[in-house]
C-alpha cells in the first residue's frame, strides 16, 4: 500500500503533520512518497501511479496541485486544512491521524468532481501549429496579457457560434472552479453534482454577454481574433500555459476530461456549509 503526501512546503506547521503522517504510517506498513517541493525543484515531476490515497496538507491551492499531480486517474484525495479557507479540502489540521485512518478504511464519504480537458492552439510562426493539452479541475481562463489591452475572441459551444467578445477574457469552469474565478467574474455558485461547464465573460466590452452553463457533453471553443493581435494570457487552474517553441496563444478547446477527482470529505453535506461558511460569512449552527 503506497500513499502520496503533499504539504505546502511554505507552511512549517503542514510539513511536520506531513513527517508525522510519515512516521505513524510506516508503523502500519505503509509506503510514503512525498510530493518535491517546486519552489526548490522547480523541474522535478512527482507520479502517483500506483498510489491508494494522496494526502494533500495545505489549503485550496495545494489541494489543486494534488489533483494535478493525479490527473484522470481517480485516486482519492483527502485535503487537511492548514489554509485559510480551505473550501475544497476535507478535515481540519487538528485530528489528521484519525482522517487518514478513515479514508484508507474507506470510511469518508466520496465526491466525484467533473474535470476539464484543455487544448490550448499556439501560433509558433512560419505556419507551425502547435497544441498542447492540460489537465483542469477548476478552471481555464482566457486573459489580456501584461500590458492590459483589451482582447477580441470568438466564443462558441459545439460548434454553435455565441458571439465575438471585447473584454479582459473568459472562464470555463467546472462546477468546483466556479467558487474560484469564475465566481469573481460574476459567475453562479454552482453544486459540484453538475457535470457541465460554467462560462464567464471577464469584464465584457458589452451589457449584454452573461455567464451560461452548458451539458457535460459540450466543447466549448474560444477564438483568438486576427483583426486584434494583443498580447494574451492563457491560465488553467491560476498556472501560466506557454509555449515551448516560444508561440503565441490563437485558441482554446475545453471539454469535459475523461477522469473525475475524487475528493474525501466527512461529510456528504459540507459543501453547503463550507458556502454558508466561506460566502455568506455563516458561522453559527441552525438552531
């Protein structure tokens, strides 16, 4: 049995729960791998193939660079708060033996969340094309680069043209990303039972453009206009998407990814509190 611990090298007290998550799992015949810490070996790769449970110490974005770490291969993930919100994660910090011991016992509750699959089409000059593909479990955001011009793309849904937008940009989120971005966009809060996609104009040059949803079986396709070549900016789940061959970014195609993420959680219940919680600034019981 082999389980992947992924701290928030940043956060003293997250990595010693992680090296006492170590030892006490040794002591059960546990084998531990540990996530490298990218800030130190920034082109290091971690695999957890052939892992039963990944633990992720830390708050929501680390929690993020667990599932990418994992990908479509639906290990469960068991999130410990040691963040500030902490909306994604699954238990507190104070009791991460006992929220283990659960989750290998598969005693946790499971909440399978859609994932998104992203191809991103780069310009590299002289009539090469290249795409690159990446995994999502919150969001791909279509941006203005740095020097702030407005950017020109044609947004359309299975081939279905929406419209041509003016603006900062646009999310496509997954039902868990649009507490993320897509929310701060004017995005809905949306139940991670969803298994569509939550699109967002990003401060459209229009009154008229409005967040929609689609079905999970939609690909959404957004393109980059000719007629306003501005620097722009590519993101999926807040990780900057470039080119290798240097190329600047013409398009985006999201679809649902052919995985989901598997999220522990003690309660099957928490994601209505966690927004009681954390949006609506809900900390007391119903009496």
């Amino acid at each position: 049995m082999r389980v992947l611990l992924v701290p928030n090298y940043s956060r003293p007290d997250a990595v010693q729960a992680a090296a006492t998550l170590e030892v006490w799992l040794g002591h059960e015949g546990v084998e531990v791998l540990w996530a490298h810490d990218k800030r130190r070996e920034p082109n290091c790769t971690c695999d957890s193939e052939g892992c039963v449970l990944v633990v992720s110490l830390g708050g929501d974005g680390t929690l993020l660079r667990a599932a990418r770490i994992v990908g479509y291969r639906e290990i469960p993930i068991l999130g410990l708060s040691f963040g500030h919100l902490g909306f994604l994660t699954g238990a507190g910090s104070d009791k991460i033996v006992e929220a283990v011991t659960s989750a290998l016992a598969g005693e946790m509750h499971q909440s399978r969340r859609a994932t998104l699959d992203v191809g991103v089409m780069f310009d590299c000059g002289g009539g090469l094309m290249r795409e690159t593909h990446h995994f999502a479990l919150n969001e791909l955001a279509l941006t203005r680069g740095a020097l702030g011009d407005m950017i020109e793309f044609d947004v359309s849904v299975s081939d279905n043209h929406i419209d041509r937008l003016r603006g900062d940009g646009f999310v496509v989120s997954t039902a868990t990303g649009s507490t993320g971005y897509a929310l701060s966009s004017g995005g809905p809060i949306v139940t991670p039972d969803f298994n569509g996609m939550v699109c967002v104009p990003i401060a459209p040059h229009t009154i008229l453009a409005r967040a929609f949803l689609t079905s999970s079986s939609d690909v959404v396709e957004l393109s980059l206009s000719p007629e306003r070549p501005v620097e722009r900016s590519v993101f999926v789940d807040g990780q900057l998407v470039t080119c290798p061959e240097g190329g600047q970014a013409v398009g985006c195609t999201v679809r649902r990814g052919p995985g989901d993420v598997v999220l522990l959680d003690s309660d099957a219940g928490s994601f209505y509190d966690s927004v009681s919680r954390v949006f609506y600034g809900n900390m007391r019981k119903k009496q």
